[in-house]
C-alpha cells in the first residue's frame, strides 16, 4: 500500500472516529440537559408552590414570589455550569494528533509530486527546445556530434591507404 493511500486511509478514520467522538459527546450533553430541564421543570414546579405558601403568610405575596424565582433562577444555572463543564477525553486529543501527523504526511507526499511534476516539466520543455533546434537547424544539432566521428573516419582510411601502397609493393 502507497504512503498516500495509507495516509488518506488515516486521516478518513481519525476523522470519523473524531466525529463518532464528538457526536457521543454532544449526545449525553442534550441528553443530561433534557434530563435537567425535565427535572428542573418538576421540581421547580413544586418547590415554586410549597415555598409560595410557606412565605406568603410571614413574608407577604411579594417577597414570597421573589424568593421563588431567585431559587429557580440559582437552580437553572447551577445545571447550566455542570452541562457545560463535560469534556472530551484523552481518546479524542490522540485522534487529533494522528490526524495531524496524516495530514502532515499528506501535506509531504504532495510536495514531492510537486517537485516530480516540475521536473518533469523542465524535462519536457528541454526536450521541446532541443527537438525545435533540430528541426530548425539540423546541422548545428548533428554537426558536432558528427565531425568527431568522421575526422577519425577520415584519419583511419588517410592511414590505411598510405599503409596499403607499402604492401602492395613488397608482394
């Protein structure tokens, strides 16, 4: 397996594992919070009625139903605070690492493709220019690559045929 696929295989399973995380998460804080508005709701409900009539008769009406509402008050958001104080665990911050260190790994592999398709596009240009330069001017292209072989063509066969004369004369 390629260290890109592996690396996107990661990085789709932390961020799937990430999200199943988050999703739990948030689950048992509406959940809780549900709960405690239900509850809340109840026991607002009754302790509303039973402290009404507990002040009223020493305190008056008034003062009876601003306790009340000041207990409500306390109670809603001391419910608040403890929704608000669930956090995510351990698992979730070494998802989070693995996916950076995938994406990381990513964020390297398309780099070096980068760098391969760059080069490779230099290649492709020098073969352009070079093929251009042939077409244009075949001769400054092949001429001094020929001249070498054919000067040494050339010295061989002056000297074979200086060599043969001599030969020829001692038969």
């Amino acid at each position: 397996m390629s260290r890109v696929t592996r690396n996107l295989q990661l990085l789709l399973r932390s961020e799937r594992v990430l999200a199943e995380m988050q999703l739990k998460l948030m689950t048992r804080k509406a959940v809780l919070g549900a709960a405690a508005a239900i509850a809340t709701l109840l026991a607002l409900a009754m302790f509303n009625v039973a402290g009404y009539f507990a002040l009223a008769q020493p305190l008056g009406s008034p003062s009876a139903a601003l306790i009340v509402g000041l207990v409500d008050t306390l109670i809603a958001g001391l419910l608040v605070v403890v929704a608000q104080a669930l956090q995510s665990g351990p698992e979730e911050d070494m998802v989070r690492e693995i996916r950076e260190m995938a994406l990381s790994e990513l964020g390297t592999e398309i780099d070096d493709v980068q760098q391969r398709v760059a080069q490779m596009g230099e290649n492709v240009e020098t073969v352009r220019s070079n093929v251009a330069n042939f077409v244009q001017r075949p001769l400054d292209v092949l001429l001094p690559q020929l001249i070498v072989p054919a000067i040494s063509a050339v010295t061989k066969l002056a000297r074979a045929s200086k060599k043969e004369p001599s030969r020829k004369g001692k038969d």
